[in-house]
C-alpha cells in the first residue's frame, strides 16, 4: 500500500533548455523555482520587481516593463526617513531616493530590453487579494508595513484577472508569437486572511488561469505546484517551521517534477555534468591558503574551463573569474 497521491503531470508540449530565455513573476514561490534554475544556469530573469503576491500587480509590473516606462521620483512614497516603491519588494527601499531610483531602473532596464525576447513566462499567482492607496486608488504590490488605515482592501474577480491577463498575453503574442506563458498557483498560504478567504482566494486563482488557458490554448499552460504540495506531499514534514511556506524537501520534490515535465534529455545530461562542478563552487575550506585547498581549486577551475568549452552557449564567466581571484 502506498500513503500518498501522487499527482500526475503530462509532459509539456515545448521543453526549456539552457537555450531558452525565461522571465518569472511571482509570489516567493516563485524564487524558489527561479532560484533552481538561476542555479543550473539557465537564462533566467527573476522577479525584476521583486516578490509580488496578487495577478493585478503582477500585471502591472509586466505592463510596465513591456512598455518601457521607467521610473522616477514621483513613483516612490517615504515612510520614516526610508524611500519606497509600491510596486516593488522592500530590497529596492533606501534612505537615499536617488539610491533608491538606481535599484529600480537598473532592474528595470535590463528586464524591459529582454520582455520582448522572453520564449517563457512563468507566472506565479499567491493571492486574489489587492490592496489600493486610498489618496491614489493604486493597486500596491507591497505595502512596506505602511498603517492598514493608509490602504482598501478587495477581492479580485475571475472576469478582472482574466481581461487584464488576456489583454497582455495577446500583446505578447503579437510581437513573439511562440511565447509560453505557465501559470502557477503558489502553495503557501495567506493564512491572516482566514481560512475560509484563503480557499476563496485561491479558487478565483485556479478559475482564473483555467479561463486563459481556454482562450489561449496554445500560448498558456499551467504547472501544478499548488496541488503537489496540498495533495501530493500532503503532510506537516513538509513544511518549514512556520507551517505555510514548503521545507527543502517539498521545494526540491517539486523541482523533480518541474524537471520531468519541461527537460529534455539532453538537459537533464547536462545538469548531471553541471551538479558536481556546482557543489564544488559553494566548497568553503577552513584555511583558504592551505596547499590541498588551492590545489582543489585549480582542479576545479580546469573542470570549468572543459564544461564551458564543451558548452559555450553556458555563461561560466562569473564563476571563472572568482575561480582565478582565489
């Protein structure tokens, strides 16, 4: 007898190499899967904004990098001397608005120029809960422990995620015509809205992205992270020490079946060849200037230089230089 369900995912029907350019959106479920494949080398730009939660400031974020509409002081709100974007994770804040501003479109730039380029977007929705600025009516991607008297809060429907998220898609489909676009639902749960609002939230989430896959059967697709971590892996030894956001054991179970669904088996070959090269990068001796750990280096170095000949269209160039500092 087996004490579990296992959940079934097909193959998809496009597969991500290290040829494939990617962008992700999301939740922080989403930098766990980003972070993986940034790991393996993949051609991977994370959250430019940052962690956003819900599909309208997610939206938002995508709008404006396809535009190309960069940001400048007026965009950012101060709060006890610190500078804010509400569009962006609290990293971007600083003292210094111009500070502030460079973190911003730095991120931005690099992110815009690629949106065009992107073969695969991978979207992360974590809740259907927004909150607006009542002085602007702006949906917020981060509210930056501003007082809760400051925002509104509501509830997104399934007819607003799906006119804003059609629109885009279809956008994009215009100027890349064979871009995927693979939503997610994350796991980990918005448990101060109450239980019975969490599952609501949810399920507008999940009604939502099975629409656009309706209306853009060709272009969307969707992963089941939500459900191999609620039905699947369907136990408390899963979870962190929070009981909401998935242990390493569930994130690396999960990258297993991510891989099943979009590697090829020539990926898979390389990321075999990759795994001991990349373990041998996070080594850290107890005497850096010891005989036996320089002479490790150079072993490694002589491995990486072979695994970027036999690959060049693998960007090694970070990991050789700091190779030859050391």
């Amino acid at each position: 007898m087996e004490f579990r369900t296992k959940v079934p995912i097909s193959r998809s029907d496009f597969q991500i190499d290290h040829h494939s350019r990617l962008m992700i959106f999301g939740s922080c479920f989403s930098e766990n899967i980003g972070n993986l494949l940034l790991a393996n080398k993949f051609d991977v730009d994370l959250n430019p904004f940052g962690t956003l939660y819900n599909p309208l400031s997610i939206s938002i974020a995508f709008d404006r990098l396809l535009r190309g509409k960069a940001f400048n002081e007026s965009d950012l709100t101060m709060r006890d001397g610190i500078y804010h974007s509400f569009l962006h994770h609290g990293a971007f804040s600083s003292a210094d608005p111009h500070v502030c501003l460079r973190r911003i479109n730095d991120r931005f730039e690099t992110a815009s120029a690629k949106i065009a380029q992107t073969d695969v977007f991978f979207v992360t929705f974590g809740t259907a809960s927004v909150f607006r600025s009542k002085k602007t009516d702006d949906v917020v991607g981060n509210c930056h422990k501003f007082p809760s008297d400051f925002f509104s809060r509501s509830m997104l429907s399934v007819e607003e995620i799906v006119v804003e998220w059609s629109r885009l898609i279809g956008e994009i489909m215009l100027i890349q015509p064979d871009s995927k676009f693979v939503f997610t639902v994350s796991p980990i749960r918005h448990w101060k809205d109450g239980a019975p609002q969490n599952h609501v939230s949810k399920s507008i989430l999940h009604l939502s992205i099975e629409e656009l896959i309706k209306i853009h059967p060709d272009s969307v697709g969707y992963f089941p992270a939500y459900e191999l971590m609620m039905d699947d892996l369907r136990d408390y030894r899963f979870y962190a020490s929070d009981m909401m956001h998935p242990s390493e054991t569930a994130i690396e179970y999960i990258w297993e079946r991510f891989r099943e669904t979009f590697f090829s088996s020539e990926t898979e070959k390389i990321l075999s060849e990759w795994h001991p090269l990349m373990l041998a990068l996070k080594h850290r001796p107890f005497d850096d200037d010891s005989a036996v750990y320089q002479s490790f280096l150079k072993n490694t170095l002589s491995k990486i230089l072979q695994f970027q000949n036999k690959y060049p269209f693998i960007s090694l160039s970070e990991e050789i230089k700091q190779l030859q500092k050391f």
